[in-house]
C-alpha cells in the first residue's frame, strides 16, 4: 500500500514538473520579440539620447557666454535647427584649437560658426551656412600699413587665432608661424596687440573686428583700415557641420530641418563673419 501511494505521488511530483516547463516553454519565445521592441524604440528615441556633443568657440556676437548661457547669431540658428530635427543637446564653448580638434575626431560631434574652404570639404559633414562671411588684413589708423597683394603682407607681423581659417589661410600661403604670423588662443587679444603696435597686422572678420573694437571703447572706423579684402576665405560663408564620425541618417535630419527654416524665413540671420 504504502509502494503504491509513493508511486502515485511520485507520479503527481513529475506531471507539475511537466506542467512547470510546458507553462514556461511559451515565456521563451517572447524574449526575441522583446529584444527586437527594445531595438525598434532605440532607433525612435529623440537624438538627444544619441549623445550629440555640440562644441564652438568664444566669437562674439556669433557665439559668447552670458549669464551662462551661450548667446549669439550662430547660436541661435544652430538651437532653431536642432529643435526643428527634434534632438537637444547642450553646447559647449572652449578654444577653436580643442573645438576643431574633437570635430575631426570624435563621433556625434556639431561644430559651428565655421568657415567652409576647399582644404576643410572633406573633413566634415556639412549641414547649412548660418551667416556669409568676409575677411580683411586690419592695420591700426596712424600706422597704416599699404598692400596690393597678400605677398606683400609676408614683411609684416600678423596677429591670427591658432588653428581658425584665417591663420590656416595664411599658412597655406607660405606665411611662417614664427617669423610672420603671432597666434593667440582669444580674438580679443589680437586687437589689443594691433593697438599696441605689437603687430603691424590683424586678420578677422569685418563683424568681429568692429565687435571687439567697440568693446574695447574704440570706434572701428577711426581706428581700423581694411588693408586687403581675403576674398578666398569669406566665399563660402560660415556654417554648421558634423564630425564624419557621425550617421548620415542624423546629418541628413538637421539639413532638412535646415531646409524648411530657411525656406519658411525662419532662420537668424546676422552680418559677416566666421572661423
């Protein structure tokens, strides 16, 4: 009797087992199309959560700080064009050295008030222009210094900003770093050495060199001359543009945002300018 109620319970023991792994059989299956969702709603999450990184430089009245807060023409073109796509991210100002560096190497990297040149086309992937751009060799009222062409200025000394178009211009010209050209980290620093006779030179655009003129309690047109319009330079304007570490599917999503503020007037627009 007792053989026979131990096989009887022996035998209820393993049909719950049974019952146990027949009931679990179908919770299997769900984990790839679980898998598969997660998947599908990461590709439709915002961009923010893409990581974008938005990097620029201090270059008013383009971009600067204010209460902290990043201001300015360019900046509000590029937050327009963002919200237009959808995406969010935060923007950053550091020197145009660090800037440029991380756009050329680091994915998910938005880089603004840029000028766009030939050596620079291959090196980005370009969303649209946020301002026309021109560039000028600045000399100081009451030192003048007279040029009919840019190979005239080699005699002089040049205040430039590392690494920004204008000094990568000259340099692709045959200026030398350290018999021509002085480079600074802030624009601001090179009127002041233009002021003081420290250069004979200035190159900028007309935008910021009036800028930075009127902060400094000058009158840019009493104290500025444009000796040499850099017409190579200021052609293509000033842009935003992605790192080429960054999907085509998200560059092409802020050029058609791009497309319909400009097409509906509704982007920022300012004078001329640009790094």
């Amino acid at each position: 009797m007792q053989y026979v109620e131990a096989r009887g319970l022996q035998k209820a023991c393993s049909d719950r087992a049974r019952e146990g792994r027949e009931h679990t059989r179908p919770t299997r299956t769900w984990w790839p199309r679980l898998l598969a969702a997660l998947v599908l709603v990461a590709t439709m999450l915002p961009a923010s959560a893409q990581s974008i990184r938005v990097v620029t430089e201090d270059y008013p009245p383009y971009n600067f700080e204010k209460n902290g807060v990043v201001e300015g023409v360019s900046t509000a073109v590029v937050r327009a064009v963002l919200a237009e796509a959808g995406l969010d991210a935060q923007i950053q100002l550091m020197p145009w050295a660090r800037a440029y560096e991380l756009a050329q190497h680091a994915d998910n990297v938005l880089i603004y008030s840029m000028a766009r040149t030939s050596a620079r086309e291959d090196m980005f992937k370009w969303v649209g222009q946020v301002a026309p751009s021109e560039w000028f060799l600045y000399s100081y009222r009451g030192r003048e210094v007279p040029l009919k062409t840019l190979e005239d200025a080699k005699r002089y000394r040049i205040a430039t900003v590392y690494q920004d178009v204008g000094e990568q211009y000259l340099l692709e010209k045959g200026f030398d770093r350290k018999r021509n050209l002085q480079s600074s980290n802030r624009y601001a620093h090179n009127y002041e050495k233009l002021k003081l006779g420290r250069v004979d030179l200035w190159i900028a655009s007309s935008v910021l060199a009036d800028y930075l003129a009127r902060e400094a309690g000058s009158d840019p047109a009493l104290q500025l001359k444009a000796e040499l319009k850099l017409e190579e330079i200021g052609d293509n304007g000033l842009y935003m543009a992605f790192s080429l570490g960054t999907s085509d599917a998200l560059v092409e999503r802020c050029r058609q945002a791009f497309e319909r503020l400009r097409r509906a007037g509704r982007l920022p627009r300012a004078g001329r300018g640009g790094s």
